[in-house]
C-alpha cells in the first residue's frame, strides 16, 4: 500500500484516523517497552537458574539487547524516512514478538543469549517509523502533545513488564513470561498492517508559513553530505537545540531507566521481597503514577507553554534536577516504607520527560529526517539505559561486594553511584533551550524548500 490521499479527506474524519493510529502506536509501544522491561524483573530468577554474576547477567539481559538495537537502529531509520514506515513498523513489531516467545523455550545461557539479540533486532525499527508517522498525522503545535500520549506506551508496557510478568513468573517461571507476552504482538502486527495507511510525508509542515527569524539556517547551509544518516548527523550538530535534546534525554534515560532496571532486583535483595512482591509493588507505580505524570506532561503541553518551546525545556530541566534527589534518597533508605515512598515520587518523573523530548525533537528537524533523528536519541539514549546503566552497576556491583565487603547490599552503593547523574540530564535539557525557537524556525524554512 503507497502513501495516503488522506490529506483530501474531509476533517473531521482525518481527526477520527490520526486518534485512532495514535491510540494503536501507543500499544504498539506499550509491547516495545514490556518485552524489555520484563527482563529487570526476572533478573534474578534468570541469574540463579544460569549461575550468572550481577555483570554477566547485566550482559545478558541488557546489553545482548542493546548490541544489535542499537546498531541496526539507524539504518533502519534512515529506510523510514524514505520508505513506507507502516510495514517497517509491522514487520518489527513481529520480530520482536516472536523472539520474545522463543526466548520462553530457551534451555541454556547460549538458546537466550541469542533470543535477546533476536529482540534487539526487532525493537530498533519500533519507535523512529512510530514517532516520524505521528509527525504526520499532527501538526507541529499538537506534536509536543500527541507525542505525550503515545509516551503513556511506557507507563503501561512497563507495568506488564512489572505486575504481569512476576505474576506470571510466580505460577509458570520466567519462561512461561516470556511466552505470554510474546504472542499478543504479533497479534497487533496483523492488525496495523491491516488498519493503518501510510500517511504523506510533511504534509502538515509543507502548510506551515516559513516563519523563519534572521537566525534560521536556509538549507544549502546544512551542506550536500552523501549520506542521509551523515546529512542528518551534520544538521543536529548545527543545530545546538537538537544535539542538546538528543543528550539530555540519554542522559536522563541512563539515570532514570538505569535505576528502574536494577530496582526489581535491588528490592529482593536488601529489602527481602521476592519476585512476584517486588512486581507487584512496582507495577501500580509505573501504571498509576507513571501515568499520571505522562497525564500531566500532556496537560501542560496543551497549555500556554507549549506554545513556547524555551518553556518546555525549563519545565524539563526543574522537573529533572528535582526529581534526581528523591532517586538519591530512596536507594539510601533502609526501609522499605520509606523506599516505597520516595519511588511513589521518583516514578512519575521517570515519564515525564519522554514525550515532550520527543515531540520537540521531531519539531527542531525537518521531515525528511525525523525517523533518523529519532533513531540518533534512541541510539545514544538506549546506550545508556540497555549496556552502559546495567553494565556499569552490575560490574561495579561485584567489585564491592568481592573486594570490599559490601555482600548483599553492593547493589545498594552501586545505584547510590548512578543516582546523582539526574543533574547531567537537567543541564543539557537547559542548554536545549537557548536556541531552540530559532531551531525551529530553521526546520519550517527547509521543510518550505523541500
């Protein structure tokens, strides 16, 4: 199926179609984000049945993931942003799946070692074709919002991957898990590739008047690079807005999505919960509060600020540093009430920040390179989250608790170390901020040349 005529269509129906592929995407995220987070609650399950260290589960269970999503993520990518980005979508979303229900009849390290790399495989062509086709479907004021919504993918996908699967885990192993949540995607890849049409690329953009202030960039000053991933690498580092976007959210999602990770395991181990407990104590966070924080970023990003970018990112710089020093006191404290507490508030701002980046980001690039730009955040972003995070925690981990005595609470000093990284992700989400109104300004001038 080729490129939609949907433009012609009469409003309000187009209103009813753009919800309608919002609402699919977002549980087609919701899936993405369940068959990751899964893994951090059956961590430990995993570990003690293959006899792994906290550095050699780290690997299997993060960075296995993180080596081929990674490195095939943008090259997919830059095919999104030249070819129909539904079947891409769907063709993943399959993939994933089914490799996740595989990794369920795996018998030894080696059978899920490479389960997890079928997985990687899949999920890099999940969210650039995702985000760049509701670029298409909104037009630039609403994308800070609908990228919002379809951020909520997160809350509930990470409360399956919480709740569901340590219920699961607890009547039929992490095996049984893994297949229940593998066979309801490709359920929902059927159903995209039937229901959902190829929409025009940068229509809405190609209506917006060039607004463009004398510090906009024309496009023959991005340059004629070979390449379209190496054109777009050239125009973020042009366009400081963008580049500093693209860190803050990696950083962030090190910090913030490196903490959650180990959290499931940190819960068993210093504060004796078992896997099913530690699921079910995190699930309702993610679903409940996690929720309501994507709820109320959404919230504000139909208000007076999100007709100001510089607004949004100072909202996500104060949300980010404030959110940093209850990450700090919940793996200090020694009781589970108060960690309770303190993740209550911690949660939430783990959502906070996910669609209102994307939204901005899609907005400070011009059409053509939105799924790679995407696929750039992805990269370094899930770099840190999927192998530097888990890696780094769990090498250190085994450090103390071999060369130091830490035992059973080195995991406790190993995220007290991750912790404080909150404040690196605040920092460039500030710097975004500077020039991001004539960034964007230079994106609408080259969308109107294209």
């Amino acid at each position: 199926m080729g490129e939609s005529t949907s433009a012609e269509r009469p409003e309000p129906q187009r209103s009813v179609r753009r919800w309608y592929v919002l609402g699919l995407l977002t549980l087609v995220y919701a899936l993405n984000i369940a068959d990751r987070f899964s893994v951090s609650t059956l961590i430990e399950p995993i570990r003690l049945e293959l006899g792994l260290s906290d550095s050699g589960v780290a690997f299997l269970t993060g960075v296995a993931l993180a080596l081929f999503y990674v490195t095939i993520g943008i090259p997919i990518a830059v095919l999104a942003d030249r070819m129909n980005r539904r079947n891409i979508l769907a063709v993943s979303l399959a993939v994933w799946s089914a490799m996740t229900t595989l990794c369920g009849f795996a018998q030894s390290y080696w059978q899920l070692l490479c389960g997890r790399f079928g997985v990687g495989i899949g999920e890099a062509g999940g969210t650039p074709p995702s985000t760049s086709i509701l670029a298409d479907e909104f037009p630039p004021q609403r994308r800070p919002m609908a990228l919002t919504i379809f951020a909520l993918g997160a809350c509930l996908g990470a409360w399956l991957g919480s709740s569901v699967t340590g219920d699961i885990a607890a009547h039929f192993g992490w095996r049984g898990a893994f297949r229940a949540l593998g066979v309801p995607g490709v359920v929902c890849a059927v159903v995209l590739w039937l229901t959902v049409r190829e929409p025009e690329r940068g229509r809405n953009d190609a209506r917006e008047a060039p607004d463009a202030g004398r510090d906009a960039q024309a496009p023959e000053d991005v340059g004629a690079p070979r390449s379209r991933l190496i054109l777009t690498l050239v125009y973020v580092a042009q366009h400081r807005s963008a580049l500093h976007l693209i860190l803050g959210g990696s950083v962030a999602t090190f910090w913030s999505w490196g903490l959650m990770w180990w959290m499931p395991t940190f819960l068993v181990r210093s504060h004796h919960l078992t896997v099913a407990q530690a699921g079910d104590l995190l699930g309702p966070m993610h679903l409940l509060a996690g929720t309501a924080g994507t709820l109320v970023a959404g919230w504000l990003m139909t208000g007076r600020a999100a007709a100001d970018a510089t607004r949004i990112t100072r909202l996500l710089t104060g949300v980010t540093a404030l959110a940093t020093l209850p990450s700090v006191a919940l793996v200090w404290a020694g009781s589970e009430r108060a960690t309770t507490l303190l993740l209550w508030v911690f949660v939430p701002a783990v959502y906070f920040y996910i669609g209102p980046i994307l939204g901005l980001l899609q907005n400070v690039v011009p059409p053509h390179m939105r799924a790679t730009t995407c696929a750039l955040l992805l990269f370094t972003a899930n770099v840190g989250n999927l192998a530097l995070a888990p890696q780094l925690v769990g090498v250190l981990s085994d450090v103390l608790a071999r060369y130091f005595g830490a035992g059973s609470e080195s995991l406790r000093w190993a995220l007290l170390a991750l912790a404080p990284t909150g404040f690196w992700a605040a920092w460039h989400l500030w710097l975004s901020g500077k020039t991001i109104r004539a960034d964007e300004a230079a994106a609408r001038l080259t969308a109107s040349a294209l």
